[in-house]
C-alpha cells in the first residue's frame, strides 16, 4: 500500500514471530496481535469493530482467497475446520453474518480480549475436559442453529491447533456430528491454509459430509480435509510451521 502501512505490517510479522508464529498465544499476547491487526484493517479504510469491515480487512492481511464459500451464504450448517492457528477463530466467527463460534474458554474470559471479539463475532465458550460444559455447548449450538434460517455454528472438531496429518479419527469430536443430527443443519467441512501475510491463504469449502453413523464421522471428516487440502494448487497448500506443543500427536496432549 505505502511506506506507513509497511511499517505497521512488520509490527505485526515481528509481534507474531516474538510470540512463537501463529499456533500457540496467551490471550493476552492474542490482545497485542489484534489491536495491532485493527490497525492495519483501518489502514485499508475499513472499521474493525463490525463484522463485515474485520473479515474484509483480515482477508487483505493474509491474503485469503475463499474458494466456495458462495454456496453456503444462505441456510442452516454446521462449519467443520482444521484449525491451524491461534487467528482461525476470529476469521471463522466473522466469515458469515450470523456464526457462532465454539471457542477455548480462555479466550472468553480474558476482559480485554473478550473486548475485542464480542462488536464483531458471538463465541460459546467450552472447559474441554469437562463433560457438563460440552453438554451445554452442544444445547447452545442447537438453539442457534434453530433460531434462524440462516444460522451456522462453527466446531474446530480436532479440539485443538494441529496438522491434519498428524491427526487419526479417533482424535475427532463427535459434537459437531450431534449438532447436524439434531439441528437438521449439514457438517460443511472446510480446510483453512495457515496464516500468511506473505503468500496465498487459500479457505476451501467442501461438500456437506453424509454419515449415519457418529463412528463413522471422524474418518469420513478427515477424508474430506484432506481431498480440500490437495484440492489445492498453483501453488500447493503450504505445510503449516507449528510450534512443539502443537507437532505432538493430539492423543498425547494435555488440553
């Protein structure tokens, strides 16, 4: 754009890499990345407290390119990502009018940030080792998804930042599987490249998954993210760059 926004730019690639890269934030360091985001989405004439001017201007950031998204502007579903990076949850929660977004409970109860994220994205916030909390999440998701015509929830169904290739089926909730059932809603699997502010993010929206069987839900879910992520070329999907927490099989995390 100009000399200004370069400066601002390389505040935020030097914020993001004294914090680690993209995967592994406090919420408070989340606070600095996003206040420094803001920043740059007015740089671009937008207003980063509305829905539409954050997703717009976080777009111009990193670049990202939505590859289907059309069909799914209007009606019910159940949006199912492979989560990759700390800042999957505020483009998920901004990428269609009416979201809601299933989030850590960290990034909730944190003021400041919760601040930040309430103008311009709705979060229902899960313990992940508490089973009463799960319970109602999946209660609020349905509600949501009942209450409008075009209502969508988001569930990062790994739990968790990691490589889908180090992710089995086993590793995959089956929550959103039960919101789809009970809500009448499809499971849209989508694959999200991580992050860039220097090449393509490519967001590819895939096929609504057919499964009659919660057994069968974490395999067929993988299957798909991984044809979305080949799906890609010109160039290839990037390999996500994960810090050592987040490069451990999920099965052996302490959440």
């Amino acid at each position: 754009m100009n000399e200004a926004y370069d400066t601002e730019i390389a505040k935020f690639n030097d914020l993001m890499k004294k914090y680690g890269g993209v995967d592994s934030y406090t919420t408070d360091q989340a606070v600095d990345l996003i206040e420094q985001l803001n920043v740059l989405i007015r740089m671009h004439g937008l207003d980063p407290q509305t829905r539409a001017g954050f997703f717009e201007g976080i777009c111009k950031v990193f670049n990202i390119e939505l590859i289907n998204k059309g069909s799914y502007e209007h009606g019910k579903y159940v949006f199912a990502p492979n989560h990759i990076s700390e800042f999957d949850g505020p483009i998920f929660g901004t990428i269609v009018p009416n979201v809601l977004v299933v989030a850590k409970s960290d990034w909730v109860s944190n003021p400041k940030l919760n601040k930040l994220l309430e103008k311009i994205c709705s979060l229902i916030s899960v313990v992940r080792t508490d089973k009463s909390s799960g319970m109602k999440v999946l209660m609020g998701c349905i509600e949501h998804l009942n209450s409008s015509p075009d209502g969508v929830v988001n569930i990062f169904v790994q739990q968790t930042i990691a490589d889908i290739d180090i992710t089995v089926p086993e590793d995959v909730a089956i929550g959103a599987w039960i919101v789809a059932q009970k809500a009448s809603a499809p499971v849209i699997p989508v694959y999200c490249e991580q992050v860039s502010t220097e090449h393509p993010t490519r967001i590819v929206f895939g096929e609504p998954i057919v499964c009659a069987d919660k057994e069968d839900f974490g395999r067929l879910w993988l299957e798909s993210e991984l044809a979305l992520r080949d799906s890609i070329k010109d160039p290839a999907a990037r390999k996500p760059v994960l810090c050592e927490k987040h490069r451990k099989p999920i099965s052996e995390r302490a959440f």
